[in-house]
C-alpha cells in the first residue's frame, strides 16, 4: 500500500517548529537564564539549595563564600569540552552564553531585589517553577546551562531516558548530600524545590511530544 502525505506531514511541522531565528534564541535565552536566576535568588534568600551545578554551587557559596555567579560559572568549564564533543559547538556556544547570563543575573539581581519577608514553602515551590521553566526555555532552543544539564540531556538523546526523572534523581542525590552544610528542614524544603522544578521538566519535555532538543 502507498503511504499517505499524511504520514510525513507531522515531522515537517515539527522541524518547522523546532527551527528559530536569531533573535527567538536570544530572546530566550535571556529569558530562560533571568527565570532560573530569580528561582536561584528565591532559594538563596530562603537559605535552600537546588540541585545539579547550581546545587554544587550553593554548597560552595554555603561553605566558602564564594560568591554564587562566580562558583557556577567556574564549576561549568570543565563540562564544555563534554558538550562540544557529544553535543555540537551549536549547543555548546548556548549553553556558554545562557550560563554566563544566568552567572551575571545571579551576581546584580540582588542589588535590586529585596524581600521583607519569604515563607521558605513558598521559596522552594515558587522557586522550583521559574527554574524549571527557565530550563525548559533554554532546552527547547538547544542550550542548557551546563553542567548536569549536558549530561541528562546527552543521555535523554542516546538512550531514551526522560530529562525530568533523570534530573530529578541526580538533583535529590545533591540537596541530600546537603546535610553537612544545612539543617534538615532547610533540607527537606529543598527537596520540595528540586520536585517542583523537575515534575515542571517531566511533564513539559519529553521525547516525541514537546522536546525541541
């Protein structure tokens, strides 16, 4: 039996959609690393932490004082060989530029930023979303921020595992390993944090309905 045009029609669509412009990349990638740097100040101020590279981050800044900018786009560099070899210099350029907008969100938002008073609940769900949101911006213009992102996102394209699960696990395993710099509430609230983020990722990018990477 001849195949219908039916049959082709859906994956030129979505090679249309998965194709951006320019400036559609900017845009979102501005917007991506603003929304997870507003999710990163919300943890911060709570005194929570994250997990993946910003969740590493959060522990250096917890236990030297380094600031947090600094510390995440340092522990990222090793990483770009990683993305370039298996990801393309495509991606790779990306995620640089999403990570160092991301880097110097985190640095200067706080300067005009203030919170007279933040419920950690509410820092760890609120927070959780923008992060999670941000990411999916970035993941669906080909750039992550680094780090585990890569990572995940390498294994989501070769072997089929869900970005959301996968991040989920790596990023509870973090804020677990956590307990040496913060007390337990604090800790379990950034469980809540890492949920929140990663249902948002599970939900929104998954193979064959919604991942444009």
């Amino acid at each position: 039996m001849t195949p219908t045009p039916v049959a082709t029609a859906p994956r030129a669509d979505a090679e249309a959609v998965a194709h951006h412009r320019l400036h559609e990349d900017v845009q979102a990638l501005v917007t991506g690393a603003l929304f997870v740097a507003l999710g990163v100040i919300l943890f911060g101020q709570a005194g929570l932490l994250t997990g993946g590279t910003a969740g590493l981050a959060f522990l250096i800044r917890y236990a030297t004082g380094l600031d947090f900018g600094v510390a995440f786009f340092l522990i990222n560099l090793p990483f770009y060989v990683f993305a370039w070899r298996r990801m393309g210099p495509v991606f790779t350029f990306k995620t640089f530029a999403a990570v160092a907008l991301m880097s110097l969100f985190a640095h200067f938002l706080p300067r005009g930023i203030a919170f007279e008073y933040l419920s950690p609940p509410l820092a760890a769900v609120l927070g959780g979303l923008l992060c999670g949101a941000g990411m999916l911006m970035l993941f669906r213009h080909k750039a992550s921020l680094g780090g585990l992102n890569v990572l995940v996102l390498y294994l989501q394209d070769t072997l089929g595992w869900r970005a959301g699960k996968v991040q989920m696990v790596i990023d509870s395993l973090i804020v677990l390993g956590a307990l040496w710099v913060a007390d337990w509430q604090r800790v379990a609230l950034s469980v809540l944090g890492a949920v929140a983020l990663n249902l948002t990722l599970a939900v929104n990018h998954r193979p064959g309905r919604y991942m444009a990477v």
